[in-house]
C-alpha cells in the first residue's frame, strides 16, 4: 500500500485529502465520485501498472476504468471544496484536479469527454460559485470550455507541469 500511496504522491497528489481504496493484490488504487448533492454515487479505478494507452474504461484491463450508474453524473474532488474560495475549477481528470488542490485551489473532475449532460448543474453552480474550465489540449477539452462557458484550453495537461508554471498560468488566465 505504501508504493501505492507513493506513486500518487509523485504524481502530485496529496492522497490524505481523499477517501481512497486500495487494492494492492490486484494493484488498484479508488477513488470516489459524488453527484451535485454530495452523496457518493460511483467510483473511478486506477491501474498505475497499465500502459496510458491501454483501452479505455475496461473494468478488467483498462488504466482507468470510471463507474456510475447509467443516466447519474459523479465528479471527484466534491468532498474537498474550500466554501471560502468562490472559483472552482473544472477538469477533465483526477490527477488534475488533485494538483490544483494541493495547491490551494478549488477544483473538480469531470471524468468524461462528452459533459454535455453536466451542462444544468452547471448553470446551477454558477449562480455561487465562479466555474473556469481547464480543458486539455483536445476536442473534449476544447467542449468541456464551451459547456461551462468560461475558461481555457491548457497547452499542456496540468499534471505534467510544475507547479510554478500552473500559478503563473492560472494568474496569467484571472488577471485578464
């Protein structure tokens, strides 16, 4: 378990902050995914031995394998917000969104390519809070922007840069 804490730490988590699972015989870490309501609803997997390119959501192979009930959104990072900070970022995935975190920001992860169906909630959030989307460097990222109406595509996934350039690229980014 503690490789498995590790591995997340390098990948610049700070995996105390979460409710994690995890599954060291098969080599599974798990994270939690809550509706808008704050109740837990579904789960995403990790395999950190899989290659990135693996196929996508299979339960039994996959990297990454998210599960939700059919027709029930789910987020990560819910369970986390500062209430204080009225910006929250809006990712496409967990390790994305941890970062920001452990830097002091809000955010949450989407977990999807296709967000439409997040679109009512998000106009709901926005009557609180101030939502700015990062996208990746994709079409999904590039739809992920449209839909929360607000926001950028980042050069480079945010869990591949350091920690100074997420700063300046965010303060670059509100300071416009």
């Amino acid at each position: 378990m503690e490789t498995m804490k590790q591995h997340l730490i390098d990948r610049g988590m700070d995996p105390s902050k979460y409710p994690i699972s995890y599954d060291t015989a098969e080599g599974i870490i798990t994270f939690c995914l809550y509706n808008g309501s704050g109740q837990f609803v579904g789960y995403q997997q990790y395999r950190p031995s899989q290659p990135s390119k693996q196929k996508k959501n299979d339960p039994k192979t996959g990297r990454y394998y998210t599960y939700l009930p059919k027709d029930t959104d789910g987020v990560f990072g819910l369970d986390v917000l500062n209430h204080e900070d009225r910006t929250i970022y809006i990712v496409e995935g967990v390790f994305k969104a941890a970062v920001l975190h452990r830097l002091g920001y809000n955010a949450i992860a989407v977990l999807t390519s296709t967000p439409k169906r997040l679109k009512p909630w998000f106009k709901i959030l926005r009557q609180t809070w101030n939502l700015v989307a990062i996208g990746d460097n994709d079409d999904a990222g590039r739809k992920l922007v449209n839909i929360v109406k607000n926001g950028f595509q980042s050069p480079t996934d945010l869990d591949e840069m350091s920690d100074e350039d997420i700063k300046s690229l965010l303060g670059t980014v509100m300071n416009r």
